[in-house]
C-alpha cells in the first residue's frame, strides 16, 4: 500500500505562533459563548430554551447512565428493566455506547461530563474545519472568520441538541479531511486514519450522519478532480476501489454496534427512517421557502421566535459573494457550491431519505458557508495588490452594496453591525498590509462573533448541570414514593404523550420519558401503549382499562385527577391512597403478580384478536391468559399427582396450591421457582422480545407471546427451576464479523511490513 507516497505540501504545516493564538481565541470564545450550557448555573426561568434541555437529557440521559453504569462494572447492557418494563438495549444504534467521545462518561459524573463533552465536541469541530480549510490552501487569517461563524452558527447549536447528532457532525467533518488524507498518502497510516473516522461516525448513531457518510463515500473519488492543489491520482475507479475496502472494513468493525439494530428493525417491522437522531426541539424547515426566510428574517428582525436552523451569519453571508469571483480558489467554491445546492434540491424530493440526508448535511453545509466566506475574505482583504483586475473591483462594489442594503433595510442591530464592517473593510482593500489585513480578519471575526452572539445564544440550555440536578430530584422524588407504596409496579401520567412505567418504584432511580417515536418498540409495544394513552382524557377510564390490570399495574400516579370521576363506583378494584401537592396516588387492592402460574389458556393466531379479547369487560388475567401461537402448545413433559416423588415441596402440589416465585434477579438473567399440581402457563410481566432464552429444568423450553406483550412458557406439573437469560440478537455474530475485521486488519499490517521489507532489501545488496 505504500507505492505512492506524497508529502503535504509546506504551505498547509500551521504556522507556530498563529495557531496557539488563534487556538486560544477559538476556546475563550466558546467558553464564553456557550457559558449558558457549559457552567453550573442556577435555573433563572422556565423558558423554551430550558425544555429543550430538559427534552435533550429526559430521553438520552437515563439510558445513557444506565449503559454506562453497566460497562464500568465490566458488562455488556443488553435488556434494560427500567423502560418499558424492558427494552433490547443495544437495538438502539443512537445510544453510541462505544463511540470513541463517550469514553467521558465512564468514569465522570454524568452531569459534568455532558458538559465537557460539548465543549470537547466543539473544539473538534473547530479543528475539523481548520484542517479542512489548510487542504484546500485557504490562508490561516481568512479561516478564523469563517470558524467563528461555524461554531456558532445555528447549525452546530441546533447539533447540540440531539447529542449523536453533534456526534456524527464531528466525524462526518473530519471524514472530508481523512478520505483527501488517504488518497494524497496511500499508505498504512492513512488507511488507518480513515478506516477509525468511518467506524466512529457509524459508532456515532446518528443515522443522518451516517447517510451523509455513505454519500461522501460515493461521490467524493469524483470530486476529488475539482481540487487540482491535491497530488492525488486522477483515475476515480481505483480511487472507488480503495475506499470502497474502508467503508466494507468499517462496516465489519462496527458490526457488533449495528447488526442487532439491523436485525429488530427487521423483527420489529418498523421503518428505520424513524430511528433519526434530529432534535424535535429545533424545527427543520421543511420547504426550499422556509429555509430561504432562516436567512433573512435576523437580518430584519429581532425577534425570532425559533431557531433559525440553516442560518450561518450575517457577515459569513456578506462574504459569500467574493469567493465566485476567486480563480485560484474556482473549483473548491465550486465544490461547496454543488454542496449547498445539493442540499436546497433536496427540498423537491419527497422521501423520507432524503429529509434525513438533508439533515445529516447540516454540518457540511454550514461548512461548506464557513469556506465559502474565508474564501470571501481571502478575495476582497488578503490578496495582494491587483486594481486592475475586473474581479476585484466587481466583489468589492457587490460587497459594499449589500452592506448599504443592510444599513438601510436591517433591523437596529444589522445597521451597526453592517456599519461596523463597512469601516473594517475599506482601509483592508485599500491598504494591502498582510499583517494590518490579518488583524482585520481577526476584527471582523470578532464581530461576527457578537453578532451570533447577541442573535442565538438566547436559544441555548441555562445549565445542562442545572437540569439534570432538578431532574434527578424528580427521580428522587419517584423512588422515595417506595416509602408510601412498597415495591410493585407503577404508572405515571404526566403529559398528554408522556407515560412512564416503572418495574419497581424502589429499583426505578432514573425516570425515563416513554415516546412513542422515540424509544425502539415494536408493534405490539407501540399498539399496547397507545390502547392506554388513548384514555388518558377521562382519568375514569384509564383507572378502569383491563390492560392496566393485566400489566400487573399496582399503583398509578396522576396529576390533576377530577374528584368526581374518581368517586364513581365502576372504578371497582382502584382506592384513593394519598394525595400530594401535584400528583394523586390511587392503589390497585387486586394486582396481577410479577410472575404467576395459570392454569387455563387461550391460543390466538394474531394480536389482533389478542387485544379484542383482553380489552373486553368479561376477560380475567386471574382466571387465563392469552398465548399467541399459530400452533398448538407442547409440553416437554407430563407429571400427574400420582407421579410426584414425596417431599415437602410437593405437600402444598397435592392440595391444589400453585406458587410462583422470583428467586434471583439482573437485567439478563431471572430464576423462577414453579409448584404446579397440573400442567399450565408460567406468565412473566416483562416485555416479550427476541433473544430471550428460556430453561426448564435446566431444558431449553419455547417462549410464548403472552396476554399482548409479555412472556410465558408452558409448565407441566410438579417442581420446576425457570430460568430467562437474554443476548441482544445478532450480538454474537456481529462480535465475530469485529473480531474477523480486525484480524483483516493485522493480516494488512503484516502485509505492509513484509513488503516494505522486500523493497528495500534490493537497495542494499550492492
């Protein structure tokens, strides 16, 4: 692989002293800039910026704490009880456990390491950019400009709301850098360098980001022609051949991450454009009109009531102009500018691909404004003296006509930056200093960075610290409630979408919010839910729906519950324990048990008949169960009383006395011990999901779909051992296709050295 080998060129080696000043600016003005998420500030208010906080961490933070609380005592989370009753973890590519930046969460408390790692993700960003910007030769002043406007711009605070969104957007940048890497030094090293960029922006889960992935994958060995300052070689098939072996090899390496989201996307029977990454707080304009007003209306207004999602900068926007008329910089503006226009024709195509492809691309296009401007000012500010050439004075009077276009037309805040700028740029074109221009980029970044300033940073958290303090004060609040109701199981309705469902209000220490969009359930979780969600209007009738008793739902918490509806008395078997400042507490005196052994069942082909039968009035989880099967049940085995050994165990059999109890318990594993006079069904009240194994006695035995969702195994008579054990599906052939890429790996490595080794022995024999 090491045939070719060609060294970057001394203009793009980072000037010493510029660097380390540009790179201290850089993190002063984040600090500064994001101060609002980053410190540990008091909540002020309860505004729009604090609920998109709030939604941010209410849905990432409990699983995320939960996996990472797992790895650190060295196991792999597979089920977590905590949501849903259980979920398959690692079916869920976006909880990125294993994306290389998590790595601050295992040994960090959690609120201070989401913290550093925005503020990590940010600084790698700018570096991306830098990188990126010193490949295509843009000169270090012009770059600083253009990074401001990037960092904080709208796109990267609306990243930050969704963290594998903003993931994804660090690795995605810098797999531009990694793939022109590759091809200028085809050898190990870079193959490496790339090969680790792909494999973590697929670690990254963002599916947005991965499709933008794929899609520089598959264009780029093309539009590397446009960058004739790149020494790479000009045949784009062998340029597809090499990075078609990095994007197979980094798929193999990531198997273990994305092979059991594959295979319940296939069980589920679910879309994957659903497991999307894109924050719900931000609206993403969703027509080409939309997107055009996110530029305009700060330049207009100050009042925005949302996010301007695509909206880079006004001064970015101003220099946008200058760079088409830039020869030596023409195929990288044309680059960019088939980048962003590949992302407005988006708005004409109606698939859902592509919206989620759109929004993958925010961070190339905000790139891709960022470049554009430093070219921008590398035009009008930094070259040297050339009056005589058309292209200066052209981008010059359009610059300065859209600046007085601004000063007339802008809102308050517009005109003085506008005013500003104008008095910033007529000395740079006119006096050609290279170190008096570079300072007046460093000026013009500066105000950049207020403008952006005093525009968006009202749309950050206050604290991330903050939230998350008062949100484990609520979790706090939920496990105390142990104190009043015991163990068992809970349901909370807080939201008219909001359901949380607790295994055990003792175990329960991080609340989690249930969405029906936002969490992997199948169908059959998706269409039980949403049986109960649809009576949370009349609290009457949520208290009376048979599938809260068949949930084995022991306690329900309801905020702002009608009195009158509560003192009905169809509500049979619910009483009035206790009322708190918002929230009432209603006791269920006849719940169904965590596990029991039932003795009559009905067998349904489909889950529809299924629900019929268990949302009917006359139906009685106490009495049967519902098993879902297309054919009838087998029994390993049949003991009848006569055949019982005698024991002690087996006096309570003969009496007609069923028993059923949870001997031991963890998030994989759970041990049942079974007393049973005649053959019947063994009902568990957890989630039904592939990938859970069942033991009879120490036999393999089949796991049935029980009353809806939950789980059940036949049971003949006598005294039995059950034991549930669970592995995510596909997790053990995605750790060998892992472990087979790796070994690929080390095989190229011993290549690589084999043949540089027999390269340069020739040389020396003479």
């Amino acid at each position: 692989m090491s045939q070719v080998v060609n060294k970057v060129s001394e203009f793009r080696r980072f000037p010493f002293w510029g660097t380390l000043l540009g790179g201290i600016f850089i993190l002063l003005m984040i600090r500064i800039y994001w101060d609002p998420a980053l410190a540990t500030n008091a909540i002020k208010n309860n505004n729009k910026k604090e609920i998109w906080a709030i939604k941010q961490y209410s849905v990432w933070g409990p699983i995320w704490k939960y996996g990472f609380d797992r790895i650190s005592t060295g196991k792999v989370p597979h089920w977590n009880p905590y949501q849903l009753c259980g979920q398959p973890y690692l079916t869920d590519i976006r909880t990125a456990l294993f994306q290389p930046l998590h790595l601050l969460f295992w040994r960090m408390d959690f609120a201070y390491a989401y913290q550093r790692y925005i503020f990590l993700s940010l600084s790698l960003l700018g570096i991306g950019f830098l990188i990126w910007g010193r490949i295509l030769e843009i000169p270090y002043p012009a770059l600083v400009p253009g990074l401001v406007s990037l960092l904080f711009s709208g796109p990267i605070i609306c990243a930050q709301m969704a963290m594998p969104l903003l993931s994804g957007s660090v690795w995605l940048l810098f797999l531009l850098s990694g793939i022109v890497y590759f091809f200028e030094n085809y050898n190990f090293r870079s193959f490496i360098v790339l090969l680790f960029i792909w494999s973590a922006l697929i670690l990254s889960g963002s599916m947005e980001c991965i499709l933008a992935g794929i899609l520089i994958f598959v264009t780029f060995p093309f539009a590397s022609r446009l960058f004739p300052m790149l020494n790479i070689e000009k045949n784009p098939f062998t340029l597809i051949f090499k990075t078609t072996g990095i994007f197979i090899l980094g798929l193999m390496i990531s198997a273990f991450a994305w092979f059991p989201f594959l295979l319940w996307l296939i069980h589920s029977e679910q879309n994957w454009e659903h497991f999307t990454s894109f924050p719900l707080s931000a609206p993403f304009p969703e027509t080409l009109n939309m997107s055009l007003t996110q530029f305009l209306r700060p330049a207009l207004s100050l009042e925005l009531p949302e996010l301007p999602t695509l909206y880079p900068g006004l001064i970015c926007l101003i220099f946008l102009l200058p760079a088409f008329f830039d020869r030596e910089h023409r195929s990288v503006v044309l680059f960019h500018g088939i980048v962003i226009l590949f992302f407005f024709l988006l708005f004409f195509i109606n698939l859902d691909p592509a919206r989620i492809l759109q929004k993958g691309m925010l961070v190339l296009v905000a790139v891709s404004f960022s470049v554009l401007s430093g070219i921008g000012f590398h035009r009008l500010l930094l070259k040297g003296r050339d009056f005589n050439s058309p292209y200066v004075w052209i981008s010059s009077i359009l610059v300065f006509f859209l600046i007085l276009f601004l000063i007339l037309t802008g809102n308050p805040w517009t005109k003085g930056v506008s005013i500003l700028l104008l008095i910033l740029i007529i000395p740079a074109i006119l006096i050609r200093i290279p170190k008096i221009n570079s300072a007046i980029c460093i000026l013009i970044a500066l105000l950049s960075f207020i403008e952006l300033y005093y525009l968006l940073r009202p749309f950050l958290p206050e604290s991330y610290s903050s939230i998350i303090e008062r949100q484990n004060s609520y979790s706090e609040f939920i496990r105390q409630l142990r104190y009043q109701t015991g163990t068992g199981r809970g349901l909370i309705i807080s939201e008219p979408n909001t359901i949380l469902w607790s295994e055990n209000l003792g175990m329960y220490y991080h609340w989690q919010l249930v969405n029906g969009t936002e969490l992997p359930k199948d169908k059959y979780s998706h269409l039980w839910i949403e049986e109960i969600s649809n009576c949370k209007k009349e609290k009457s009738a949520l208290l009376k729906n048979p599938l809260i008793t068949t949930s084995g739902v022991q306690w329900v918490f309801i905020p702002n519950i009608n009195k009158k509806d509560t003192e009905r008395k169809d509500l049979k078997n619910w009483r009035n324990m206790e009322q708190i400042p918002f929230i009432e507490i209603y006791e269920n005196t006849q719940p169904m048990p965590r596990c029991y052994w039932i003795h009559n069942y009905k067998i349904l082909p489909s889950m529809e008949e299924t629900m019929n039968i268990l949302l009917h009035n006359n139906f009685s989880p106490f009495t049967e169960c519902i098993v879902q099967s297309d054919t009838p049940i087998p029994y390993t085995k049949k003991v009848t009383d006569t055949d019982l050994p005698p024991s002690e165990e087996n006096v309570d059999i003969t009496k007609n006395i069923n028993t059923a109890s949870i001997q031991e318990e963890t998030p994989e594993n759970i041990s049942i011990h079974v007393k049973a006079y005649q053959e019947g069904f063994l009902v568990l009240l957890d989630t039904y999901s592939p990938g859970w194994k069942a033991f009879l006695d120490g036999e393999p035995a089949q796991i049935f779909r029980t009353n809806g969702i939950f789980r059940g195994i036949p049971i003949p008579g006598g005294v039995h051992q059950v034991q549930f054990t669970y592995t995510s599906p596909g997790w053990n052939i995605g750790r060998a296709i892992t472990l087979g890429s790796i070994l690929i790996i080390f095989f190229l490595l011993l290549a690589e050295t084999f043949y540089n080794k027999n390269k340069e022995e020739p040389s020396e024999s003479p």
